[in-house]
C-alpha cells in the first residue's frame, strides 16, 4: 500500500495511479508528516510554542512583517501534521537578514 495524502476535491493534484480509488484526489507523501512533537525537537522550541503558532491560523505573519509565523500545516485525523519540504522552504524564509 502506497503512501498518499488526502487533498480537497478541488485540488490541483490528480489522483496518483497507484494510490488506492479514493472519492478525493490524493498525491504521494515522500517522507512521512511530522507531529507538533518532532517539529519542536528539530527547531528546539516547545511543543506548545509550535501549537501557539498553529492556533493563530496559516496565513499568520512573524513579528518581522515579511515571513510566515509558521511552516504549512494539515490536520491528519484532527491532529496537526507537517511535510518536511514545506519545513524546509519555511526555514529558508527566515534566514536572517543584515
């Protein structure tokens, strides 16, 4: 059974070929999602800092105007879930500026 991941109906990304029949499109997750858990350890802040972030939406900026407050996020089941590559991008927009 392949990895996939459940997107609105209206998404741009059509159904994988090899990904069970679903009634949404679904695209493949490389690398598993993250928890709230494995994103505070790898940014060594609390969980409760990255649940803070989530919590005001997002589309929240960070303090500094230019950059998002938080990487993308999904809620898988009702818990909240991170793809390392948006990780990844969000990281290399806060890259600090001289």
């Amino acid at each position: 059974m392949s990895n996939h991941l459940h997107m609105h109906p209206e998404s741009a990304f059509a159904q994988t070929p090899d990904a069970p029949a679903c009634p949404m499109h679904c695209i493949p997750v490389d690398e598993p999602l993250i928890s709230v858990h494995d994103l505070a350890a790898w940014l060594a802040v609390a969980p409760d800092t990255v649940r803070k972030w989530c919590a005001q939406g997002p589309e929240a900026m960070a303090p500094d105007g230019r950059t998002k407050l938080n990487p993308l996020f999904r809620y898988v089941n009702g818990q909240i879930r991170f793809d390392r590559p948006d990780v990844r991008a969000w990281l290399e927009t806060k890259v600090a500026v001289a």
